[in-house]
C-alpha cells in the first residue's frame, strides 16, 4: 500500500489554508463580531450565574437551557472557561454581599489594630 500526502502540500490548499485562516482573524476583529461576542458573554455570564444559584425559583428554563446549550456550542472552550470564570466571581460577590457581617471577635480585633 503505497501512501501519498503530496495531495495535502499542493499549493492550492496551502493558499486555501491561509485564505481561511486570514478571513477568521478578520471576522474576529471586527465590530459586528466584537459586539456579537460581548452579547453572547453577558447573557452567558446571566444563564450561568442563574443556573448556579440555588435558589427553587431562579431555575433554568427549558428555553433558557437551550440557549446555554446552543452558546456553549458556539463559542471555544476558552471563552466558556473564561465566562464561567465571571459568573463564579459573580456568584460568590452576590453570596458575600447578603451574607451577615461575621461576628467573630478575632476578626474584629484583628482590623481594629491598625
């Protein structure tokens, strides 16, 4: 069995190769995409934080679990790291900020100190 990869390091599909990769790089740079992709992350970062509480009355949706399903597969896994990343810190300043002030002495002898 004789195989030959000359077929892949034609020319064509060199310049084709670029060509793709040149087109991506310009749609990503541009402001119909820029502005689509901050839509897309502030209603991810929505669906993700919503989804994340635990709150009985402040479940997903059928809808809305398509809508995080569909933006999941739309965009790169970093970009979804990076979205769940801010909804995390989201989630945790929310809890932070409705949780009572601690009332533990030793922290409070700790920042009167100073």
């Amino acid at each position: 069995m004789n195989l030959s990869f000359s077929h892949l390091i034609h020319p064509h599909n060199i310049v084709k190769c670029i060509e793709s990769d040149v087109q991506r790089k310009r749609r990503s740079w541009s402001w119909e995409y820029i502005q689509e992709f901050l839509a897309d992350k502030r209603r991810y970062i929505q669906l993700y934080t919503t989804k994340k509480q635990t709150y009985a009355d402040m479940r997903l949706s059928d809808d809305e679990q398509r809508e995080l399903a569909q933006l999941e597969t739309k965009h790169t896994y970093k970009d979804i790291i990076m979205y769940a990343g801010d909804g995390v810190v989201i989630v945790e300043t929310v809890v932070a900020l409705l949780s009572p002030w601690p009332n533990n002495s030793s922290l409070l002898r700790a920042h009167t100190r100073c």
